[in-house]
C-alpha cells in the first residue's frame, strides 16, 4: 500500500476517533502524525459550534490546537479529562500499547493515566502479536546520562541515546531518549518495571492496558476494539 493510502487511514481513524468526544468534555490530546488529523477535525467541529477544553501531551500538539481555536484547560488543579485521544506506536491484542517515537510519552502517559478512558487511533499497521521486540522509549535526566546507559547494559538492555540532526533529542521536560531493545525472554512490563526503578528514568513508553478503545482503519474498514481495565 503506496504512503498516500495510509495516510488515508490516518485520516480515518483520526475521524472516527473524534465522534467520541462531545459538547462539554475536558480532553487530553496526544502527539503524533495520527493526532494531526485528529486537531484538524476537531477544529472543524469547533468551528461549527462544539465546546470542549483540552489539554494536550506537547508543545507541538498545544499550538497547533491553538491554531484550531480550541480552549486549553488553563487551571492544573483542575485537570480532571473525560477523555483521551491519542495514537500509538505499537500495540498488541490484549490492547498494552508502546508511545515515545514522537518523544512525547511522559506528557502522553500522564494525561492517560488522569482520563476516565482514553482513544487509541491508528490504522491496521500499528497492530502486533507482541511488543517485546520493538524498541522502548525511555525519558531519562541529562545528568549523567551516560552512565545511566552503562547500569542499562549491565542489565542486558541496549540502550541507544535519541539524535535529531545529530545532536541528542531534547523532549519538552528538558529529558532525553533512550531506545531500548530487551533482552530476549523480557517482557516489556517486566523491562518497565525494572527501568522505571532507575534513578534518573523519568518514564517509559510502555502504557500498561487501561480502559480504552482502539479505533483501526484498514483495508476492510473500521475496526473497534473495547479493551477493559486491569
């Protein structure tokens, strides 16, 4: 399938996504190519006279939903969502997905994690059997990364440090990115769980399975799929 088409299904999916959300709702929105379409929509239907506050998972995506004319939730002690809508990297039958690839996933984790439910959109590549072998997304602090690198390897892990025009990637919160592979036989809860003990690890990129829905476009059509809390 030519990228056209798939951007397509993006187009899709981002669109069927967006039916859920409804006048009144508080809602997070997440980064990525997905999400841009996803504004888009939104601000159309803004426009035409839907009234919702968001806010959002990064800089990136917080301008360009100003672009859209959408309100942003402006008081943090008040940031209660009714949803999230947000793509993803990869994400398995048993709906636990993998975020970072837009360095976003700390920002990303928490407004899952503060939303009744959140709105996973993708098309049908997006969907694997298991996630241990992708790379996952860590955030870590500057200081001393490097070292940081070295306790992952001892651990059997190969940590890459993120470049963008070959310096390192800095994400919003300042941090920076490791690409992780695991060791063969770890699962990414159990790489999650070991990582995330690290001082100096701010977050990973692996959102463990919540109450969610993913949205898929494919070939064939819309697919929904309901996946229920832990």
């Amino acid at each position: 399938m030519c990228e056209n088409k798939w951007e397509a299904l993006k187009q899709k999916a981002a669109q069927q996504g967006c039916m859920y959300i409804h006048d009144g709702m508080k809602v997070g929105l997440g980064s990525g190519s997905t999400m841009v379409y996803a504004l888009k929509y939104l601000g159309e239907r803004v426009k035409a006279g839907l009234r919702i506050q968001a806010v959002c998972s990064s800089d990136k995506t917080e301008a360009l939903a100003r672009e859209m004319k959408l309100l942003m939730i402006e008081d943090p002690s008040k940031i209660s969502l009714d949803i999230n809508l947000d793509g993803v990297d990869q994400i398995d039958p048993q709906g636990n997905v993998i975020k970072g690839g837009g360095a976003a996933l700390t920002r990303e984790k928490m407004l899952a994690q503060w939303a009744a439910k959140t709105i996973w959109i993708m098309d049908e590549r997006k969907i694997v059997d298991k996630l241990d072998q992708y790379l996952l997304p860590v955030e870590v602090l500057p200081f001393n990364h490097e070292h940081m690198r070295t306790v992952m390897i001892t651990m059997g892990y190969q940590a890459t440090l993120r470049k963008h025009q070959g310096q390192p990637l800095i994400t919003d919160n300042g941090g920076l990115i490791f690409d992780v592979r695991l060791p063969i036989g770890k699962t990414m809860s159990q790489a999650h769980q070991e990582l995330i003990q690290l001082a100096g690890v701010v977050e990973t990129g692996y959102f463990e399975k919540r109450l969610s829905t993913a949205v898929i476009a494919g070939s064939e059509g819309i697919k929904i799929i309901d996946f229920k809390d832990q």
